[in-house]
C-alpha cells in the first residue's frame, strides 16, 4: 500500500497463490491497471487482466503508478506518466 504525501488518497495491488492479481483504491491515473480510460475507483479487489501466457510474480505501487513484475521477467505499468 502508498499514499500520495498529504493526499489521503491510496491504492493497493494483491497477488494470490496462482499469480492472479488484484487491485482496490484509488485510480484516478489509472492505476489500478483495469483499463486505457478507466479511471473509477473501486473499494473491492478487482482483477487486473494479464495477458493468457503471464502471471504475476511482484507488484510496486507509488502515489499514482503500479508496477507489475510477471513469471517471465516482463514489466507492465499503468498510471501517472507524470514525473
């Protein structure tokens, strides 16, 4: 879990036994990785859509971004594209 300093606003990521994983909070950047435009937040875990060949193996958040590590060593990330 991360919060933006002073914000109030977080968001998590889980990852289950299988490498599925699942994102709950705050997106309005966009990450909690659900979707190009999909900005809605969501109190419920929801999960986030890998591609058929790919499972989670670690996940990092920050303020406004998420991070995926995969089983194949690939990175997928969504969010804030602002520095």
């Amino acid at each position: 879990v991360e919060s933006s300093e002073g914000s109030g606003q977080m968001h998590s990521v889980f990852i289950d036994e299988e490498g599925h994983i699942y994102a709950a909070g705050n997106n309005n950047k966009g990450q909690l990785c659900l979707g190009l435009g999909d900005s809605e937040s969501r109190i419920f875990p929801t999960r986030i859509d890998l591609p058929s060949d790919e499972s989670a193996k670690s996940a990092a958040v920050g303020g406004e971004f998420t991070l995926i590590l995969t089983n194949s060593g690939r990175v997928y990330g969504c969010g804030s594209n602002e520095f």
